[in-house]
C-alpha cells in the first residue's frame, strides 16, 4: 500500500544517507578535479591555478605512469589468477563429503579477517626474510640457498600476500555458488554419461561464470587501491608502485599536488571502467 | 542427494581438505605460536615448532611498553563508532527503499554503490585538506566519518537485502490482526529486523577495523588505531618477531573471532546480493 | 453479524481498471467462494474486503455500516493467507494470542481461547514450536487457529491450499468445511481450483477479468452455466463445446455437453470417432475421443469399467436433456429447444 504519504516520508528517510554520500562524492572530487589543473607545490609555496592538461600531460607521459600501469596490472592479474584458480578448487573440495567440514572452512577463510598491516608483517618477516624467515630455512632444508624474496621478487611477494588475504573471500563466494548447483542437475549429467572432468566443463564452471565473474569485478575493485601491504613491506621500491601508490606519493611524499591530482582523476576513471561492468551485473540482478 | 559415500573417499577427502585448510592458516599458527617464544627462540634455527618454553612475557612487554592499549582503544572507538554512525543513517534509507520502493529506488541504490568504487587516492588530498581546515587530522571524529562514509553503500545495501526479504504478507497479517502503525513496528518488523540489523553491525565492524588506507595516512599518534600501530612496529632485523606476534595476535583476534560469526553474511555483504 | 455488502465497487491500479464497478451481497453465514482463472481479479477482490487495498470507487458496508475507510483492523475480519504469514520470531501460541493482545484482552481469555482453538486443530502438542518447526499443513492450522480466537465477523482465504500436497489439500479442504459448519460465520475464500470451489461453498462468485459472470450455488452453476466461459470453468473434466452444423442442429451457435451426459453405445449413436487416450480409474472410464465435430478430443465419462482400448472405434450419444445451448454471444439460450 503504496500510498502518497509514505511515498514522501520515505524520501525523507533516504534523503540523509544521500546526501552525506553526495557530499563525499562530489566535493573532494571537485576539489581533486580543480587542483589536477593547477601547478600546486606547496613544498615550494608554488600555486598557479590554471595550467591547463599539462599535469596530465607529464603525468601520462612519465615513463613512472606506464611502469605504475604495468605493474598494477600484473599484480591484479596475478592475484586473480590465484584466487579464482584456488577458489574454485576449494570451493568444489569444500563441497565434498568429510569430516570437521565446519572446521576446515573456519581454517580457509581466516586470513581474510586478518588486517593487511599485520599479514604484510607477518609475511614480511616471518616468511619471507632471508635471515630469518620460515621460506629460507626451508630452501636450505632442501639445500638450496636462501632466496631473498622481497628484493629479488618482490612483485611476486606481493601477489602472494594479497592472495593469502583474497583467496577466503573467493572460495566463501563460489562454495556458496557451487552449494547452489542442484545435485539432480549433476546427476542428470551423470545418467547422461558425462564423466568427471565433463561434468565440471558444461556443468559446473557454466553454473559458477556468474560468480566467478562477481568475485574478480569485486576483487579488481579493491584491489586497485591496495595500499598497506605495499607501504609496510616495500614501499613502493623495486617495481611494486602501482597507479595507487604512485598518486600516494606524488601527493603526500613529493607534495606535488597538481600532478597528484591529475594521477588520482586518471585513477578514478579507471576504476569506474570496472565499476560500470560490475553495476550492471548487480543491478540485473535487482530486477528479480 | 541421498547417496551412500564409501568411507575410503570420505578419509581422503579429510585428509586432503584439512591439509590444505591447515596450509592457508599457517602463518596465524605460526604468528601465534611465535607469540609465545622468547625472542631468541623465536628466530631460532632450525624453527622451534610446539615444545619450547611458552611465555606470555611478550604479551605484557606489548601492553606495559607500547602505545598498544591506546591503539587498541581507537581501533574500538572508531570501528563501533563508524559503524554504528553508518547504521542510523543507513536503517532508514534501507527501510524506505525496501518497503515504499519507487521508480528511481534501484537508480538510488546503484549510485550509492558506485561510491564504494571511488579510488580513495583520487580524493586524497582534498580529504587532508579538509581535515586540516577544521584542525581535525589525527582525530578519532575524523576517522570516524571517514570510515563511516566509504562503509555506508555496504551498510545500505545489506540492509536493504535483509530487509527485502521480509514478506510482505506477514505485514498485512499484523494489520489484519489489529495491530497499528506502532505496534506492527514493534512486535513485528522490529523482531524481524533485528537479526539483520545485527549481521550488517558484525561486518561493518570488520571491515572498519581492517581498514588501512585512511587510518594509516590521517593518522600519526593520537587517534592511530591498531593497523596504523602494527604498521609503525618497524622491528630491526629478527629482534623484535616475539613481540611483533604477539601485537598482531592481539590486533587480529577479536575480529577473526567476529569474522567466523559473520561468514554467511559476508557473502551477502561484499557482492551486493550478486551471489546468494 | 457477517454480512458483507459490496456496492458498485471499483479498483485501479494506475489507469488500469481491475475491477470494474460491481455489486455483491455475501448473506451472514455464508460459504462464498471466489473462482477464476490467474488474473482475474479474485484475489484484488477479498483485498478490497479486507481492506489491504483502497477501493477507487464505490461501497463496502459489513452488517449494513460503512467500511470504505475503515482500517483492516477495524472491519472485524479475520484473514489466512496463501503463504500463512506467520509471524517467524513469536512461537505458535504467541502467534494464535496476538490479535487478542493487540484487542488488549485479558490474559486469561486469551488463555482460554488458545485452548479451545488448539484442540480443535490438534495444535496442543506444539503450542510452543516456532512455525519453521511445522510442516505445511500445521503452518496451514496454525494460521486458521489465529483468524478464529478474534472471533471476527468474516473469516477471508486466500488461496490457503495451494501450497499444500494434494493428499494434505482434500483433508484441509474438508476441516476447513468442518470449520465453517461449527462456526457458522461467514468465510470468503479465493481459489483457481473450481473442485474446491464446488465442495465447499455455498454460492460461488465466477469471475473473469474483474467482471462477474455468474453467482449461484455450486448445481446451479453445474446445471445452468449462464455462458460458455462458466460452462467450460465450472465441472471436471470440462465440458465439451461443439459449434457449426453440430451447434445449429440444436439452433445454437455454441451446444454444450458435460463428459458424464455422453453414454457409450454400441452401433449408431449421434458422434463416432476413434479413442485416443483411455484412463481407466476403475470406478470411471474417462475416454478422450478423436470425432470430426469438434477439433480438440472430446471427453467421455463411463461409469465402472468400459473395455474399449486406444484406437478402438467409439459410437457415443449425448442425453437430450442436458445439452446447453449458447448463442452467438456466447450466452445460454432461457430453454431447451
């Protein structure tokens, strides 16, 4: 019962909520917006308002943003890759009969609870250390000589990180696609006569493209802006500044605020690129 | 579905399953056990796994000599703080576009998530800026809106999803049975609300407390919450592992706790009801 | 107490007129029954009465007072509703007491009613499980125990059974008949299924696209369809419809006969075809015969067991006095011919 009258208290009720988030959206972009035009160092109490698309310009052209490209794109792709490979592996282990089913999953999925300071940390010290980490006594346990993980690979030592952290939430989301697969489906495949690895082909991946497809536009969402793992283990050194990092810095770190702008717009429209494939996903699904 | 599993294939996949669950929890193991060694145990060589002289003297070294219980308080302040400052703008909103839905309700909802997409770093500096202008950086207030603000599209949709799923029916039942506007909020929609309401508090917590762009930029001393502090807990070379364990142990486990309870609704919350 | 009045009541959603203005009496201790195919405007139509939806147009009066503008609570009805619409979080007993404490009655009334109404639906056992421990059709009593403690002026159904199983459904079907004799109140109740229709009501309200086609009882319906569409909605299985030269041998555009008026003879007969499908139930032998008269198979009801199979060939003569005559417009002709 639809009636006038609720119709307009309802506005009233959504008004607060949209207008902080309007606030929050729109007037640091504005501002962000304005200063990518101007030449502003305040380091160097620089300030011209209008510069035209030449912060752009430079910060386009900079060998510094196409290497920021690059490596952002590695580390996503690579983190993916992980976590939707071992995603839906555990997913469909996860589903199988076993004992202490509850317990297991309790065990996957805790690194996602854990904050991205402390398993950078962790990692960083505990694991990947060469003099004392867990990984050198490892390879020298087998004989080999320790491997000196953050420098030498220290994009890959990212990945892995932040693929510890995202590969709970990936499994948490297919397991629930894959619970939803109806067992009479698989057992029509199966009078069929499609053998294991088929049924997993035409069935079973069919039935998860959909999430699949929900947990990397999710995950690229957030993964774009990782930022802590590389401020604690890196700090941007060694060919692991990404587009976020990079703006990070120009911004904060060599104050200069019109450059850093025009990156954090040139990021922005990035991620809504994403976002746009991600919205109309959840919005067809808002229909039903 | 019914089907009799033969006992060997149930023990292989246990075997296997609880290998692997074992393997992806193992630096928590890990972190927790080191807690518990002395500093020179703890980088020992070869590692020390389960028989060493277990100490809680790390654990009271973190909390008598560091910043920790301070850290600790705002890690709690700003996560409730934010969340529950989100919750009473959010229930509402929710509330309204789940029971009077109207033609640009799904146009609202959407717009509010694309928020959540924003790159923070596309509004960063206009954020320090504007922190510095009401002399509010490294303030708990700010970080308080601030992650109140980025949860909120979250906040709002797990709401809305929960509260969709009431059915309308049973409210038209209340009113069949005599009940008023007030009494139907209070002995009907309230009780039903409320597990809702209570699943969106949890992850909203979580993610909050995790949060480690804005809390660790906005902040120096004064408000830094626990990701900051772990964050600054530059140990030299191997000193300091026992102690470092022990801080990430305490910085964890209250959340992880919180995050087992939630697992169900993290689902719900981090795809926008994209997966059920 | 029950009477409902409905005067040239009218319901649109937005430009789209759903009920178009009707008029309809419901006597004090009726069994009415609203049938009709999905869309109809059935179910608009017990909400109107219930007050769940505002009426564009026209009057609603309960025992002769105006109930236009009065809130649901107010009427004095009661509802069951397709889903049950129990309250999840209250357990049964809380859920059968709550209308009673929204009247604000006393506790020991309430109590005492809880009682009564729990042993008259073999509730007792499970007065303090919440309704997700219930199977369907102790959801389904649970729902019809909360409509009857208010002792309302009506009780209205909506489509109670049909998320029942079809066992479940004739025993529902037959207690809520049970229900409606010891109560003696008025129940309105809104169903497709014309076999529920024709069991339990005293007067059935055909509708079709928000119109009223025909009110009577349950024979008068069966023996007098007032047009085609009531004459195919109303008996199982539906009656056959001939038309052309068939029809205006009998000066009818439209003749209608009912499977069970068609007697199976042995050489002659007015229709010959061969048997296409033959359900034999033991009790009946249901035929569906392929004749030229009529493109879709005609169906044959025979008593007890015929031994005719597929394909056999089929001599079949309708009783004179019962076969309906429609006119062009699809209406029933005042006499036999």
């Amino acid at each position: 019962m639809a009636t006038e009258h609720s119709k307009s208290s309802a506005r009233f009720m959504i008004a607060p909520a949209v207008f902080v988030l309007l606030v929050w959206m729109l007037v640091p972009l504005c501002m962000t917006l304005y200063f990518s035009f101007a030449d502003y160092r305040p380091m160097r109490n620089t300030f011209d308002a209008w510069i035209g698309f030449s912060n752009y310009a430079s910060f386009l052209t900079s060998s510094s943003f196409l290497s920021s490209v690059m490596v952002t794109l590695q580390m996503v792709a690579g983190i993916l890759l992980i976590t939707i490979g071992g995603g839906v592996a555990l997913a469909l282990l996860l589903d199988q009969p076993m004992f202490g089913q509850g317990i297991v999953r309790i065990l996957v999925i805790a690194p996602f609870f854990v904050m991205p300071t402390v398993s950078a940390l962790v990692w960083k010290n505990m694991f990947f250390n060469v003099d004392n980490g867990l990984f050198s006594y490892l390879w020298k346990f087998f004989g080999a000589q320790p491997y000196d993980f953050l420098s030498q690979s220290p994009l890959l030592s990212i990945v892995v990180i932040v693929a510890w952290q995202w590969l709970p939430f990936a499994t948490l989301i297919l397991l629930t696609a894959v619970q939803s697969l109806s067992s009479e489906q698989l057992e029509a495949a199966e009078m069929d006569g499609a053998p294991g690895y088929s049924r997993f082909w035409y069935i079973i991946l069919p039935h998860l493209s959909r999430a699949i497809t929900v947990v990397i536009l999710i995950q690229t969402i957030f993964l774009l802006s990782i930022f802590a793992e590389i401020f604690v283990t890196t700090n941007g050194a060694f060919g692991t500044r990404t587009l976020t990092y990079l703006v990070y810095q120009r911004v904060l770190e060599s104050q200069n605020i019109g450059l850093g702008s025009a990156g954090g717009i040139v990021a922005v429209i990035l991620a809504n690129i994403v976002a746009i494939f991600l919205m109309r996903i959840v919005g067809k699904n808002l229909d039903n | 579905m019914a089907r009799a599993i033969s006992h060997r294939k149930k023990m292989m996949w246990t075997a296997l399953a609880w290998g692997i669950g074992l393997l992806i929890f193992f630096p928590i193991l890990w972190t927790f056990l080191t807690s518990f060694k002395a500093e020179a145990t703890a980088i020992a060589d070869p590692p020390v796994w389960f028989f060493f002289d277990w100490t809680t003297e790390n654990y009271t070294a973190v909390l008598e000599r560091s910043n920790y219980p301070l850290a600790l308080m705002n890690s709690i302040i700003i996560a409730v703080g934010s969340t529950l400052l989100g919750i009473i703008i959010a229930v509402p909103a929710a509330w309204a576009m789940a029971f009077v839905p109207g033609k640009r309700t799904k146009d609202v909802l959407l717009w509010m998530l694309s928020n959540k997409m924003l790159p923070a770093v596309g509004v960063l500096y206009p954020l320090v800026l504007i922190a510095k202008y009401f002399d509010v950086l490294d303030s708990r207030i700010l970080l308080v809106v601030i992650l109140m603000l980025i949860n909120l599209p979250i906040i709002v949709w797990m709401l809305y999803t929960y509260f969709r799923e009431i059915p309308g029916e049973i409210l038209e039942a209340a009113r069949m049975d005599g009940a008023n506007l007030k009494n139907e909020i209070i002995y009907v929609l309230t009780p039903m609300a409320v597990p809702g309401i209570a699943s969106t508090i949890l992850l909203n917590i979580i993610l909050a407390w995790n949060e480690a762009f804005w809390t660790i930029l906005l902040t120096t001393v004064n408000a830094a919450p626990l990701t900051k502090f772990i964050a600054s807990f530059s140990a030299p070379e191997g000193l300091f592992y026992a102690k470092l364990s022990a801080a990430s142990i305490m910085a964890i486990a209250p959340i992880l706790i919180m995050g087992w309870f939630s697992q169900k609704q993290l689902v719900r919350g981090l795809t926008f009801g994209a997966v059920k | 107490m029950g009477r409902i009045t409905l005067d040239k009541v009218q319901k649109k959603f937005g430009e789209v007129e759903v009920i178009p203005p009707l008029d309809l009496t419901i006597e004090d201790g009726e069994f009415v029954v609203f049938v009709g195919p999905s869309g109809c405007g059935k179910s608009t139509l017990l909400r109107l009465i219930a007050g769940l939806e505002d009426v564009t147009g026209g009057e609603i009066r309960i025992d002769g007072k105006p109930a236009t503008d009065l809130p649901p609570a107010k009427r004095g009805l009661a509802m069951v509703f397709q889903s049950y619409a129990l309250y999840p979080h209250m357990s049964v007993r809380k859920n059968i007491a709550f209308p009673m404490k929204m009247a604000g009655m006393d506790q020991a009334e309430q109590e005492r009613r809880i009682t009564k109404a729990a042993d008259a639906l073999n509730l007792t056992d499970y007065l303090d499980r919440r309704p997700g421990q219930l199977s369907g059709g102790q959801r389904q009593r649970v729902a019809i125990g909360r409509a009857i403690v208010r002792e309302p002026a009506a009780f209205l159904f909506d489509e109670p059974l049909s998320n029942l199983d079809a066992a479940l459904r004739v025993g529902m079907r037959m207690e809520i008949s049970e229900l409606h004799k010891t109560l003696a109140t008025t129940m309105v109740y809104v169903t497709h299924d014309q076999v529920e229709a024709m069991t339990m009501a005293d007067k059935i309200v055909v509708l079709r696209a928000g119109h009223i086609e025909q009110v009577g009882s349950p024979l008068e319906l069966y023996k007098a369809p007032r047009n085609t569409f009531v004459a195919g909605f109303i008996g199982s299985p539906k009656m056959n419809l001939l038309t052309g030269a068939t029809a205006a041998k009998h000066n009818a555009s439209t003749i209608g006969i009912r499977p069970e008026h068609l007697d199976v003879v042995s050489e002659g007969g007015t229709f010959t075809g061969r048997v296409g499908v033959a359900e034999h139930l033991g009790s009946d032998t249901f035929f569906h015969v392929h004749i030229p008269e009529m493109t879709e198979p005609m169906t044959v009801r025979a008593g007890g067991e015929v031994g005719l199979r597929h394909g056999d060939t089929i001599h079949l003569e309708p009783r004179a006095e019962h076969i309906h005559r429609f006119d062009d417009k699809g209406l029933r002709f005042a006499c036999h011919a």
